[in-house]
C-alpha cells in the first residue's frame, strides 16, 4: 500500500496521455466517417419546395424611419443583458467551485494539522476555485487573450482578499492586524501556482477547441477501462500471496492474470459509463460545457487526492478518497444550480440563427463557429449542415456514441421521412446553464438542398461565410438564390473579405430582392465579427 500514491498517478498520467492520443485520432476517424455519408449515392434528390406564404420575402420592408431607430433600439438592450449575464455566469461558476472546493481544503488542512481558521480554509478553496475562468470562458466563448487578463486579474483579487480577510480575523483570536500580514499576498500566489500549475496544462490540453468535443467523452471511458490494469496488479500481487494462486499464475496466464480477468468487465462497465453520458445529455440534465467543466474538476480533484496521499501515506486513502467522492459529486449539482439561477429572469426572446458557409477550410470555419456562433448560443439555437470542418465544435455524446456503435447512418437525411423527423425534433429549447444547442444536419449529396431550404424557412437571422467563395462553389450559389426568395435582405448577413468573389453576389435576372448585406472580415476580425453579431441580433429582431 506504500506504492498507492505512485500507482494512481501513473494510472491518471496514463489516461490522461491516452486521451491526448485517442481524442484528434477518434475526431479524424469522424470526419472521415461522415465525409463518407455525406459523398455516398442515396438516390434521387428530395424536391425543394417552393416559398412558403409566410416566407420573408413577402413581408413589408421597414420605413425609412423604422430602420433608422431599429438598430439602438434591437441591439443595445441584448448587448446589455449579454454583458450582464456574463457577470452573473462568472459568479456562478465562481461560487460553485469554491463551495465544492470547502471540503478538500478542510481535509488538508486537518492532515496538515493547520488551523480551520477562515483565513487557511479560504486559501485552498479559493485557489482551487479558479477554475471558474477557464469554465467561464467556454460559456461565455471569450477569446483566449480576455480569459488571460480575466485568470490574472482574479489571481490578483483573490490574494488581495486573502489578506483582508487574514486581518479581519486577527481580533476574534485577540490579536491585532499587522503589516506582515500583507505577505500573505504573496503566500497565496505562490499557493495557487503550485497547486494549479499541472492541473492547468492538463485542462489546456484537454480542453482545446480542436478535441474539446470529444475529449471529456473519450477520458471518461479511459478513465474507468484504465481501472484494469490497475486493480488486475492488485488482484496479481493477491493471487500470488496464496499457494493455490501462485501455482495457477505460473503455470496459466502468468502476470497478466489479474488484466485479463477484468478487462471485458472493465471495459462494458466503461461502455455503460459511456452510454449513461449520452443518455444525461440527451436527456438536457447537462450541457457540453458542464460536461467539460465537471471534466476539468475530477481532474482537479484527483491530481490534489493523489498529491496528498503521496505525501502522507496510503494510511489517510479512506478519507481522502471519500472527501474527494464527495467534492465531485457535489460539483456537478452546485454547478447546475448556480447557472440556472444565474440566467433566471427576464431573457431576450429565443432566434433561431442558421449558419451557412464555404465548405473546406477547417480554421476559418471554426474561427467563425468560436467568435460568432458559440456567442449566439445565448440568444437562440443554432442551424447548420455539418460537414467535416465543424464537427470538432458541433460533435456531442449522442454523435460519439452513435459512431463509436458502427451506427453513424442514422445520423443523415436520406429521405424526406428522414427529413421530416429531423425537422420536428430541432432541439430549441435551452440547456440547464441556459445557452442553447447546435442542430447540426448530416446530408447526403441528393438531401442536402431540400434540408437547406426548409432551415431557412424556420430561420430567424441568417449568417453565411463566403471567404473564399469564387464560380466554383455551385452550392453557395444555390444558397444566396434562396436566401433572397425566402427572406428579406436584413435578416441576411454575409461576411467576405479579399478572396470573394464579389460579381457573384448580385442578385442574377429573375432573382429578385436588393443585395444583401456585406460585412469585411480583416485580418483577425475580432470587431468584424462583433459587428456581425450586432447585426444578427437586429435581424432577428
């Protein structure tokens, strides 16, 4: 038992780099998986209906005056309310971690045989609760640069405060605050960077845009069929401490005795693991961003329990393990609780926004789902064909299992039953934290114009990348013809830059409806895109 501690950050460090390798290779094989849906002959392609009688492009244009007063008046409240929330939601997150965090620092301070006084309770828990900045930027989809200068301002703040509350609570022990206690300013930095600084890598890595989808999936089964080896050591070093168990070990499966006889049953526990995450999600008791982040805290979590029982012995790994059992699971539900009341009340309406684009270009297409799409989420759900670009940003526990099962094809629009069902199960209610999810449609070659139609028939505000569009894209030609048929310009925002093809984009003889409205994405694009979300929100107003 000495080896404990050394045994499970081993077990950890291995899933952890299993994950690394598995999660890209499982996302490759994905795309490949549904490029091959997407390229394979399904029969003749679905008719594409006509205009309904409510489509747009019937509807009466704005005045004059409307359209002078619509902008401040449709824009400037939701932007309010967006600044708001995000406030709220980083409290939230906040708040929930440092309360799941309460129990750990209390344990450490017993094994440490420290005081619980409020000033040593708090220095833990609050290190440990910044793990509100990376969750907060996911929910609130904040450039990487806002969430450094948000983690650096928060890691100043909470030092700060930790010595206000050191000499707070000097006179309740009869004694009087001093200068002194101003270093521990520095005791709290220097704290934090030694507990959170391999957390911190672990989670980057992990929670990088490229795996993000997959990796709390993939982890997750890791994590329990990686139990294996580890208790078939153990159940080895047992079989061979008996005569009857040493002499079946030498003349039967040798060492590997132990893996061997728990690897099918690790291995359907881990795959029930992994049908109950899909199942929750399905289901709405989560969201893909409460699933990353309790991700993110069970490997707080367990880097923490393994470091204590590391330095103290295997004799305190009862308690560690059910302070630790307990920390995880009472994240999860402080997690769910905090973000539902931090986006109760008054809300903008729900929009639906569909996002159509060239295909081809992973790194812009992300770009544009990170900066602009993942925001919408607030506001609305989302609409989109999926194809091999987007799928790293729109894959969830449903899609992985689906694959992981040989059962991908049940994902595409094949036919218009097909179609119909997709249609009328469009997810458009909100998750437990409030945002709401990516409806991505897997089509075939003949179902895709069909599926495009009728999504822009149910869209509120369109938004259509055409960076790189040029006479070879046949399919975004189709789009904008439709586009201006079935809505009216100002619910349209196209975004170009130096490589569209701009002759392209007026309206063809018998087209009908004014050019649609250009926005130009320079180099970056970060307020491109900010006053492309702005005229989103007003043509879905």
């Amino acid at each position: 038992m000495n080896t404990l501690g050394g045994e499970l950050l081993s077990h950890l460090a291995s899933v952890l780099l299993l994950t690394l390798a598995i999660a890209p290779l499982v996302l490759w094989r994905y795309r490949r998986a549904v490029l091959g849906g997407m390229m394979a002959c399904a029969g003749p392609a679905l008719a594409v209906p006509p205009p309904t009688a409510a489509a747009a492009a019937a509807a009466p244009l704005p005045t004059p005056a409307a359209a002078a007063a619509a902008p401040g008046a449709a824009v400037e409240p939701a932007l309010r309310w967006e600044r708001r929330l995000r406030r709220r939601v980083f409290v939230a997150v906040g708040c929930a971690g440092f309360a799941a965090a309460l129990p750990l620092s209390a344990l450490y301070l017993q094994l440490s045989g420290l005081p619980l006084s409020p000033a040593h309770l708090y220095l833990k828990a609050a290190a440990l609760g910044c793990i509100a900045v990376p969750v907060h930027a996911v929910l609130c989809a904040s450039p990487w640069r806002r969430a450094l200068a948000l983690a650096a301002a928060v890691l100043l703040g909470l030092a700060a405060f930790g010595v206000v509350l050191s000499m707070l609570q000097r006179p309740f022990y009869g004694k009087a605050p001093t200068l002194d206690q101003a270093l521990n300013f520095v005791v709290f930095l220097q704290f934090a960077a030694h507990t959170l600084w391999l957390p911190l890598l672990l989670g980057l890595a992990s929670g990088a845009r490229r795996v993000r989808g997959v990796a709390p999936i993939v982890l997750a089964g890791l994590l329990v069929f990686g139990l294996a080896p580890l208790l078939g050591a153990r159940l080895t070093v047992w079989l061979s401490g008996t005569r009857a168990g040493a002499e079946w070990l030498l003349q039967g499966p040798r060492l590997e005795a132990g893996f061997v006889l728990l690897a099918l049953p690790v291995g359907l526990l881990a795959w029930v693991r992994l049908r109950a995450l899909a199942r929750g999600y399905e289901a709405k008791r989560f969201s893909d961003a409460q699933l990353l982040a309790r991700t993110w805290w069970l490997l707080l979590v367990a880097l923490d329990a393994i470091e204590l029982i590391s330095a103290r012995g295997a004799g305190v790994a009862v308690p560690v393990f059910a302070v630790s059992a307990l920390s995880v699971g009472l994240y999860g539900p402080l997690l769910g609780l905090a973000l539902k009341r931090a986006v109760a009340g008054p809300r903008p309406p729900p929009r639906t926004l569909l996002v159509l684009r060239v295909f081809g270009d992973t790194a812009r297409s992300q770009a544009l789902f990170d900066r602009l799409v993942a925001r919408w989420r607030w506001f609305g759900p989302v609409t989109l064909i999926a194809a091999p670009d987007v799928l790293a940003r729109t894959v969830d526990p449903g899609d992985f299992l689906r694959f992981a099962a040989g059962d991908i094809a049940s994902s595409f629009v094949g036919t218009q039953a097909d179609l119909q069902r997709r249609l009328a199960a469009l997810d458009t209610a909100p998750d437990p934290d409030g945002r709401y999810r990516v409806n991505d449609f897997c089509c075939r070659d003949s179902s895709w114009q069909a599926t495009v139609v009728q999504l822009i028939e149910r869209a509120d505000a369109v938004v259509m990348d055409l960076r790189a569009y040029g006479p070879q894209r046949a399919g975004c030609r189709f789009e904008l013809g439709e586009l201006r048929r079935r809505r009216r310009p100002e619910q349209v925002v196209l975004l170009v830059d130096a490589s569209t093809d701009r002759t392209l984009l007026e309206p063809l003889p018998g087209e009908g409806g004014a050019p649609l409205p250009l926005v130009e994405l320079r180099h970056h694009g970060g307020a491109a895109f900010d006053e492309a979300f702005a005229r989103l929100l007003r043509a879905a107003a």
